[in-house]
C-alpha cells in the first residue's frame, strides 16, 4: 500500500493525549491515527453494505403468508375484545 503525507491541525492537548496514547501502544502517532482512520472506514463500507442488503429485503418484501392481500378488516385489528379471566 503506498502512502501519502498529510497536514493536520489538531488542538495541542488533543495531539499531547494521542502522542502519549501511541507511545503505551508501543506504535507511532502515526501508526495509532492510521488505524483509527482504517476503523472509521471498515465501520462505514460495512454499515453501507448493510444499508444496501437492508433496502434490497424492503423493495422485494417478505413473505407473511398472505399472498399480498389482507386477510382481516380495520375492525377486526382494533376490537377491544377484553374478557377477564372472571368471566371465561
């Protein structure tokens, strides 16, 4: 893989924090951002081809068992048909 110098400007106490995380990590500041950025990436093309899968199963629907038609009135899902247990 070849890479690419880039200019960043980072608040000093931020950079200070990163330098010190990249050294217990026994890696260079570099290397920590890298990997960070890499992360951020994988996450995202994974999150989009997720997205992509999703909307694919939307537009072709799933089957219910109903053939496309429903098989009961607005009625019938919003009856209050409460009978207490008292009563059965």
């Amino acid at each position: 893989m070849t890479t690419q110098n880039v200019t960043l400007a980072l608040p000093k106490e931020i950079l200070r924090k990163a330098k010190l995380v990249a050294i217990q990590r026994k890696t260079s500041l570099s290397g920590l951002l890298t990997r960070a950025l890499e992360d951020v990436v994988t996450r995202e093309e994974n999150y989009q081809k997720a997205r992509k899968r999703h909307s694919a199963i939307l537009r072709k629907g799933l089957n219910l068992g109903t053939n496309g038609k429903a098989t009961w009135s607005r009625e019938d899902l919003h009856a209050r048909r409460y009978e207490p247990a008292i009563y059965r």
